[in-house]
C-alpha cells in the first residue's frame, strides 16, 4: 500500500518564494533590493507610522526566510509562516508566536494553495454602500483617558530617581555615559530612572530600572512614557550572538518602550508650547530654524548649550511630523529647518529622507552637519554630546549658508 509523501513545513519554506508565498495570500509584494537582503511593508498592523516605507528586510538565503521589522515601535521578527499569518490577516499571531490553530491555518495555506477568502455580506438590490466615516488618528492624554490604569500614570514621576548615587548600577551606568542627563535636566524634562523597588506603588512595575521620557503635547498634556532600557546593548549582544534560525525563535531586545495605543509618529519630543517663553528660545529658532534631532537625548543635550530642537524618536520622520515641522516653521522659524541627525549611516539615510520632505513643503531645509560635512569633523557624534563651542562652529556654518532673500 502506497503511503502518502510527507513533506516538511521548513522544506516548503525554503521551497517558495516570497512572492509565490504572498500570492497564496492574494498579497502581490513591492519588494526592494535583490540578493540575501531585500525590503517588504510590515504586514503586521505595524504601529511605527513606516507603512509604505519597506521597514521589514527578510534574509532570502535562510531557508525559512527570517526578517525583522525596523519600525521604531514594531521590531517584529519571524519567518515564512509568521509572513503568512500577517498577510492573511494583517496582524501578529496571538501572543507574537503561532501555534495550534493559527499554525495550522497558515501551514495549510503554505501547503494548499490560497488563503480562504471571506464572503462579501449580503447587499439590499439599489441601496447605495453605506458611508464610512473614520475618526483621525490622535493620542489622548492619559489624564483623559478611559483607563483608570492609565489616569494614574499622570504623575508617575514622582516616582523617578534622578540623582545617579541611588539608581540601580545599569541605569547608573548608562546616565554616566550620557552627558546630557544631568540631575538639573531631568527635573526640568520629568526624565528619570524607576526605583527597582517603589513599595505598595506598583505604577509603572514593567519598567522598574528603565529610563522614563515623557511625551507631551503641544499644550504640555501628558501622552505617554517612553521608556529606554539601560541593558538593551548587553542584550543586543546576546542576541546577535544567536544563529539565524535561535534568532527567528526569539523576540528581538527593544532599545525603547512605548505604550502601543500610542502612535508616536503623530508626535515631536520637545513639542510643547511652554518652551516658546524660554529666554532666547525665540531668537534661536528664527535664526536657526527648528532644528530637527532624532532621540530624547538629543534634546536635552542641545538644551542644556541652550540650542531649542524637537526629536522624532527615530531616524525615519512621518508625514504627521514633516506636516507639524512645517506648521512651526512656518509660524516661528521662517520658514527655516536645521536637520541635525547621528552622524552615521542610518542617521544619514533619515537625513537625506526628511530633506526631501520637508524640502517639498516650500521649506529653506539645511543640513547642519553629516559624515562628510565640516571635514568630516563630526562623523560618529550624536546632537547630545555637542559642546557650546562646536555648536558655534555648526551655528557660523548655518549663517553663511543662510540663502539671502
């Protein structure tokens, strides 16, 4: 008696491609790049505010075809089958691994042909289609929120530790590499480290040990922390140190947290109005323009040589960010944008990105440095660790580059 072929679910992985794969899902892909590492969209309801932008690299010479996603608020990681699941349902498997049904669901779309295409629902005979009417998307402050849970974490700075003498050693670690992260700066931004232990004060428990960030807005309401964790590298480490396949099996480290009802890309860290009264915050603005950095740090870093910016939390500006910088440009600035981004690669790439974004508002748009600019001077350096003197340098370069009207 003939015994059915069993065929393996990594050997069918390895077997089809990413566009036959995608094609079972009714899905056709615009993938950039060739080679070992191409380029997809986050099938995955990513909430990073990249849609459009290919942040998910698929490794095709691994024969499950790993990826990562490099959404700032995704960083969602799988293979063939979890890419499956995402097209099929444009959202992550229960609980960020797939078993039991949803296995099962995309091993028999990988091994039967097409994803089940849901029925229309039914229509009356010459009725018109029923308008859908979409609230825009907004963050709420947490002082209005729904959420008790969430109300209760308006004053959660309270709690923080911003004297490094009493923080726990990684934290103290990481606020000692970071000049910008003085006692006197935290205080004034609301930044500072969780106590490991708060007593019956439970607000924020996930985060004991981590560095807190607050996002405001623009009329200074509370929206959401976000949180950097100090021992990311070392687990960064650990994990890069893992092969593909160990890699695929486990949840890439988060360098920040950020509550997932919030969409950071609507937002600028810095943003808020009250600053607008700062001695010399209005002067430096109109001469300089609204200078555009990447991270929390960065901002704090250029307050404290007395430098106003604003941080999109990544290197990849959002439309709802190059529409609010022109917004303040506009009103405060001339018209005028600085972008000062980490001189390395990546902050080059963003660079070059939001240039031309914000180039294509109508906006006098310079680059303050980059890895080739002022002799390569600054190639490596982030805005935080800029002292008053080199920020004079870069000041007396934005002057005589000034177009004249």
């Amino acid at each position: 008696m003939n015994q059915p072929q069993y065929t393996s679910v990594d050997d069918l992985q390895a077997q089809t491609s990413l566009e036959d794969a995608a094609a079972k899902c009714g899905v056709t892909l615009d993938v950039q790049g060739t080679g070992r590492q191409v380029r997809l969209d986050c099938a995955f309801g990513c909430p990073g505010d990249h849609a459009g932008k290919r942040e998910i690299s698929v490794d095709t010479s691994n024969a499950q075809k790993v990826f990562t996603c490099h959404a700032y608020e995704c960083q969602f990681h799988g293979n063939l089958l979890t890419l499956l699941h995402g097209w099929s349902t444009a959202s992550r498997p229960s609980g960020d691994k797939l078993k039991g049904d949803e296995f099962k669901r995309v091993r028999d779309i990988l091994t039967g042909g097409t994803a089940p295409i849901a029925s229309p629902p039914p229509t009356t005979p010459n009725a018109l289609p029923a308008a859908t009417v979409t609230d825009p998307v907004r963050n709420t402050p947490l002082s209005e929120s729904a959420n008790e849970k969430a109300r209760e974490l308006v004053t959660l700075d309270e709690k923080f530790i911003t004297d490094i003498a009493h923080m726990p050693p990684a934290a103290a670690s990481y606020v000692r590499r970071h000049s910008s992260l003085t006692s006197a700066l935290m205080r004034k931004w609301r930044v500072g480290v969780l106590p490991q232990d708060a007593g019956a004060d439970k607000r924020g428990w996930s985060l004991r040990g981590h560095l807190l960030y607050p996002i405001l807005s623009e009329s200074g309401k509370l929206l959401a922390w976000a949180s950097r964790d100090p021992l990311f590298e070392i687990k960064e480490q650990a994990f890069l140190s893992l092969s593909p396949d160990q890699r695929s099996q486990e949840k890439k480290p988060a360098k920040h947290r950020i509550p997932l009802d919030h969409h950071r890309g609507l937002e600028l860290f810095g943003q808020h109005g009250s600053r607008t009264n700062e001695p010399g915050y209005r002067e430096a603005v109109f001469n300089y323009g609204i200078i555009v950095v990447e991270g929390f740090n960065d901002v704090l870093g250029l307050d404290a040589i007395g430098v106003p910016s604003v941080g999109i939390m990544s290197n990849k500006v959002t439309d709802a960010q190059v529409a609010k910088i022109e917004r303040f440009a506009k009103t405060l600035a001339g018209g005028k944008v600085t972008i000062l981004f980490d001189v390395d690669e990546p902050g080059d790439a963003g660079a070059k990105e939001a240039l031309w974004l914000l180039a294509q508002r109508g906006l006098i748009v310079r680059l303050g440095w980059s890895r080739a600019m002022h002799g390569e001077a600054f190639k490596g350096r982030q805005p935080e660790s800029l002292t008053r003197d080199e920020w004079e340098r870069i000041a007396m370069f934005l002057e005589s580059s000034r177009i004249k009207i």
